[in-house]
C-alpha cells in the first residue's frame, strides 16, 4: 500500500498537473498546508515554512506508525511530476531492500563542508542527499522523524534529513537512490536525462545508469526544464498517438448562443513602427468571434500608427462591445500592458487576448479554438514564413537564458502538434482571466523588455505557457528593417524582402498564380506578340501612385534628363524613376519573382535576365503630357502595367502597335502589357483627353 503525501501553499498550474498525474496512475494522494479537501476548495492559505514541513510530515505518519505495510512517499509538488505506477515504484522500493530511500542530488547541500562525510559511490551515481523527495515504510519514517536529537523547529528540511543520513543511516536503514531508480533530480542532471519514443509510449531514461526514473523534480532554475519534459514525458506527445494532454481538461463551446459566449477583452498593441498594420487590422475584422463579446483596446506607439487605428475603429468600431484606443502620450508603453489587465477586470471578462501587431491572424476562429484549449495561457504558434523564428522559445539554460529547445524546429515546422509548455511566448495569447489579480501586480519599468520580464512573472507564478501548433494559425510580420525616417507614404512596399508572405498577399493580383501552371495558349493576347496579365492588386496601384504623388518630383517631359547617364531621353514622359523614391531593388526583385516566369513562358526559348535600368510610372494628363509618339523602347521585352481605370480615372488613353493596327484601350487597373520593345513593337501612347493616366513602365533586358 502506498501513500503520496506533498505539501502546497497554494493552487497552481504546477500544482494541478502534480495531482493530474497523480491521478492518472491512481495513486493515494493527501495534501497538507492546503485544506485537507484538495479536490473541491483550495483557495485557502496556508503558510507553510520550510522547518514546520517536517513537523506536517510527522502529523501525517503518527496517524500511520502502525500500519506494517504502508509505504508513503513525500514529494515536494508544483515541480515534481509523476511518471508510472505505484506498482512500478514500489517494485523499485523493494528492490532497494532499505526502509527509506532519499533521492540524491550531483552537489553537497546545505553546504559542501559536509561532502567528504558521505560514503563513496560508484561512477555515475549520486552522492549526496536531496530532501526533494523521499519514500519509506510508515513506521521507520515515523521513528527517523521523532528522533529529538535534530529539532525540526526552525530548520529546514534538507538540513535537517542530512544530518539524519549522515549520522543515523544505518539505524534507520536509510539510503540514497545514487542510480535513479526511482528518483530523478533535473538540477545538474538535465544532460543526463533523456527522453525515449517507443511508438505509443513515451518515457524518460538516464543514459548515465539505464534506469527509468519514476518521479522527476525540477526546481528553481531547471524549471523550465522540467517543463519541457513534460511535454513528452509520461506519454503526454507520443510518436503513433500525438498530443494525449491536448485532449483532457478541455471547455467546449458548442451549443452557446452569442449572447453567452464567454466576454473578452482584447488589447492590441503597436508598439513600434512596423509593417502592413492595415493588414493586420483588416484580419482581426475577419475574425468569427462575436464582436458584441469582446471590449477592444489599442494602444500605439508612434502617431504614424494613429490613422490605422482611426481607420479601424471608424469601420468596425461600433460591432466591438466597447473600443478605447490611446497612445503612447497617454499611456506609455510599459504601462499599456497593466492598464489593459485592470481594465479587462474592471469589465469583468473572461479571457485576456493579447495582440501584438507582428501577429498576422489568418484562422478566423481562433479564438474560439484558444478558448476550448482551456489552459490558463496559450499562444498560437506564429512564425516568419520561411524562417526558422517564431512566437516563443523551446526552454531556458540552468543561467536563466533562453535557446532554442532541441525539439524547436520539429514544433515550428508541425511535425509534432500540440499544446506545449514554454518558458517564453510573444506577440498573440488567449490569457485566463483568474489569474489577472495576482498578474496585474507586476510592475513594469521603463525600459523593460515587457515579454522577458512578463514571461519570467508567469514562470514564478506557475502559470503555465502553452504554445499551441495543433493548425496553421497564421504569421509573423518581420519589422526589423522599418525604416521610420524614410518618409515613404506606403511603407509596405518596400517589405519585399523582409516579408515576401506578406508582401505577396498584399500586392500580387490573386488570379496571377494560375498562370504559372498555363501555356502561351492560354493566355490573353490582345495583339500580336503582346500578352496582357493580372499582374498586381488595386491596393499595389493605388500606393505606388500614392507614393510617386507624395514624392512629388515628376519630370518636366522634355528631351533633356540629367537622371539618365546621356542626360538625354529620346522620347521624354512626365515621370519618376523607381530609384527616385529608394524602390529600384524592390521593383526588381519583383521583376524576377513574378515578371521573369510569365516572359519565360509567352516568348518560349528566350530566358530573361531580369535586368533593368529603366523602370519608372509615367503620369498622363491633358494640360501636362497627354500622349507619347511613336517609338521603340530600350528594351528586349517591354511590361506595362495600367494602374489606374479608363473611363473612370480618365478618358481616352492606350497604346497602339503600329505595325499590327492594334490598340489597346480597355485597360484593367492591376494587369500588365508585355511585348518585345523594337523591331516589330513599334507603339505609341494614346492622346488621354481628360483626368490624369498612371502606368508602370520597365524596360526588361536593355538594349542600346
Ligand atoms: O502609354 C503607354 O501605355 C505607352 C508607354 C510607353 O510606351 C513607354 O513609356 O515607353
Ligand atoms: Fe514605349
């Protein structure tokens, strides 16, 4: 017969887990310092010093001194996990053919004096005492326990057993699991430890001794460790069974009507000057959530941030249950994240969503997904697309650091699935809201890397992390390179390279994919030798004018041109050259992403280089420039991309290819005209009778 016995000062996540074990293998559980009752109230506080938890112990077994057969096992909870059956563990206690086995530790403690008093051991056992768990028969604990000589009074538990083992082993038959049969200390043993897949099973071996340790402890710096242990071990992630873990102690909110979904408060922060923030906002409007649950809050940093905003609370602001947006000059940024926490109480929600702005949500239902998680925080996994950087670390070194877990890439790539417990999450998380009073008391200072220091406040409280992968939930925008001095109007165009993802979404037109699986047959050919595609979105043509228009500088449309190397241009626009406005490298790294495959494909057997020197939007007006005589370009293939509408923007408008009779006047914002620029292409520009006609030029592969 077996019986657990821990001690717990209060109820925490490490807590419940120790009990959900606990529970898992039947084991005979009883709790001191909490109330008896560990089961249905455990809001009490006890105090609960470190010398009265041997005088609890002593309690517990004179009410046990004679029962022959009892064997009870004392283990310290939040961070102790246990792994296999009683069975198991008391096979293993037999085997040890003593009556109390404590388990042991690589370091000497309390003090490393004591160290040459210990017996020896072999290579790669233990040597010394840990009070962090013990076990033995009822009644030889009890009499090791009443032994007056070492007063527990005041003294704490790992003294206090240490001087009993060093003086009174062999009365009371003690001795030390030295080969971790059934003890495993993490603290300088993590690399010791590792963790076997049997294909439905999963379990923790010590590679030093061959032994299966039954109960782990992980302590103070090693927590983390422990942590991620247990994200495999015993059987929570197997290889044939995936996630078992994930799919107990879950809430569902099937059959709910809208007006008892559960309240959040949602509280968006921007708290730097960062990318596509317009996309952001555009996919949280499409999250499923009902809106009428959810008090919304936004906080910015930087005022360029503040139309974004505006932008959203003006269109979708009146759904939300309550809106309030401030900024920096209000509430600073270190303090943002508290506001946002006691307003959420104030409200009395449920949940606490957090959303940085980096967090690009694409599943619509993802907080309803968070919410049957029922964890007491939990992040979607969110990573730069293509890269191996994500929305949390795997777990932190014995120095408090963190690096990535072993398992990082596997997680990241979801060839594992699941929920997993991390030491540090960032930038979208599902918080409960029954952990805000004692969360809402961190004090953030100024200058503090908020996540670091939230994260740490977390891992203090035993509020558990979890970092879920289970579905794509979407991505993660890369600001690094936002350059807030620039003064471009649309800084998104030029995040090709930081956030190709996104930039795509945004920018590409959606019907240009398609044709990359189609031939030169199927494509639109509105003259001879021109192709005529989807090329870019409304949005790309609205910005690159609104960017040209904001810089400003158009050419006068004379001859004379002192951008070009000739300080001449034989046949002259009204224009800005992308290099003008800091865009050349982008627009060709464009050109060969997306403009190269498309020639390759109509003019077969010619392979672009995708070069270009020329690249520029020209602006057509009656009272400016209205027309461009006929010509030949400087160019093997000539694109031109129409961005903006005819009849609608302007009046009249095209071009015609002279040779073939052809014009071209119907044009569609967003898609491209290609054809070769000499030879047989000679073309003009169509007199535009009235507004003002954009169009994006480059000649592709120049040629004198
Ligand atoms: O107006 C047009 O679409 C023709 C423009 C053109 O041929 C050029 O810029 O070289
Ligand atoms: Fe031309």
């Amino acid at each position: 017969e077996l019986l657990v016995v821990t001690t717990a000062k209060e109820r925490n996540d490490g807590f419940d887990r120790f009990v959900s074990y606990a529970r898992r293998f039947k084991y005979n559980l009883k709790v001191l310092g909490l109330d008896d009752q560990w089961s249905s109230d455990l809001d009490v506080e006890v105090k609960l010093e470190d010398g009265l938890r041997v005088e609890l112990y002593k309690n517990v077994l004179e009410r046990h001194k004679y029962s022959g057969n009892l064997v009870v096992l004392f283990v310290k909870n939040s961070d102790t996990v246990i792994t296999q059956s009683s069975d198991k563990l008391l096979e293993q206690f037999v085997k040890m053919k003593a009556d109390v086995v404590f388990s042991s530790d690589k370091s000497c403690l309390p003090s490393s004096d004591l160290a040459e008093y210990y017996p020896t051991v072999k290579v790669n056992e233990k040597r010394y005492l840990s009070s962090a768990s013990f076990i033995g028969y009822a009644s030889s604990l009890y009499s090791m326990m009443s032994s007056l000589v070492y007063n527990a009074k005041g003294v704490d538990d790992q003294t206090y057993f240490t001087n009993v083992f060093l003086n009174d082993r062999e009365k009371y038959n003690i001795v030390l699991d030295s080969r971790s049969s059934i003890f495993q200390n993490l603290n300088d043993d993590q690399d010791d430890v590792s963790i076997n897949f049997d294909s439905s099973y999963t379990y923790l071996y010590n590679d030093l001794t061959g032994t299966s340790p039954i109960i782990i402890h992980g302590n103070g710096p090693i927590r983390a460790g422990l942590n991620s242990l247990t994200n495999y071990v015993p059987d929570q992630w197997t290889i044939s069974r995936g996630c078992l873990h994930c799919l107990v102690d879950t809430r569902s909110l099937d059959g709910i009507e809208v007006p008892a979904y559960p309240q959040i408060y949602m509280a968006i922060f921007i708290e730097k000057p960062m990318y596509f923030v317009e996309d952001f906002f555009l996919r949280v409007s499409k999250l499923t959530y009902p809106k009428e649950r959810i008090d919304l809050y936004i906080h910015y940093l930087d005022v360029m941030h503040a139309k974004n905003a505006e932008k959203f609370v003006a269109e979708h602001g009146n759904n939300f249950k309550s809106v309030q947006v401030q900024s920096d000059s209000e509430v600073a940024t270190y303090k943002a994240k508290i506001y946002a926490f006691e307003q959420c109480m104030k409200m009395n929600c449920e949940y606490f969503f957090s959303l940085d702005a980096e967090a690009h949500i694409e599943k619509l239902d993802l907080i309803e997904m968070l919410i049957e998680r029922n964890r007491s925080l939990v992040a979607p996994m969110l990573v730069r697309p293509g890269k191996m950087w994500a929305n949390f670390m795997g777990t932190s070194t014995t120095d408090g650091h963190f690096k990535k877990s072993d398992d990082f890439t596997t997680l990241v790539l979801r060839e594992r699935k699941g929920l997993w417990n991390v030491p540090y999450l960032t930038s979208a998380f599902l918080l409960q809201a029954r952990h805000l009073p004692s969360i809402s008391r961190i004090e953030f200072k100024e200058g503090d890397n908020i996540d670091a220091v939230f994260c740490l406040e977390m891992r203090k409280r035993f509020i558990f992390m979890y970092v879920d992968n289970f579905e794509y939930y979407g991505h993660l925008v890369n600001s690094d390179d936002f350059d807030a001095t620039a003064n471009h109007l649309n800084s998104d165009l030029y995040a090709i390279f930081s956030n190709a993802y996104t930039w795509e979404k945004k920018y590409v037109h959606p019907d240009y994919f398609p044709l990359l699986n189609q031939t030169v047959e199927d494509y639109q050919s509105p003259c001879p030798d021109v192709f005529w595609f989807p090329i870019v979105t409304e949005k790309f043509c609205d910005e690159l004018v609104g960017e040209m228009e904001h810089f400003g500088d158009w050419s006068s449309g004379k001859n004379e041109d002192n951008r070009l190397e000739t300080g001449y241009e034989n046949v002259p626009t009204v224009d800005i050259h992308t290099n003008q406005i800091g865009w050349e490298d982008h627009w060709l790294q464009f050109l060969k992403n997306y403009i190269v495959p498309l020639n390759q494909r109509a003019f077969e057997g010619y392979f672009s280089e995708g070069r270009a020197l020329m690249n520029f939007v020209v602006r057509y007006r009656p009272d400016e420039q209205d027309r461009l005589r006929p010509h030949a370009d400087s160019s093997t293939f000539t694109v031109n991309i129409a961005l903006n509408t005819p009849g609608v923007d302007y009046q009249g408008g095209g071009v015609r290819m002279l040779r073939y009779e052809c014009s071209v006047t119907e044009l569609k914002k967003g898609w491209m005209l290609m054809h070769p620029g000499k030879l047989t292409h000679h073309h003009e520009g169509l007199p535009v009778t009235a507004g003002t006609r954009y169009i994006m030029v480059s000649f592709v592969d120049p040629t004198p």
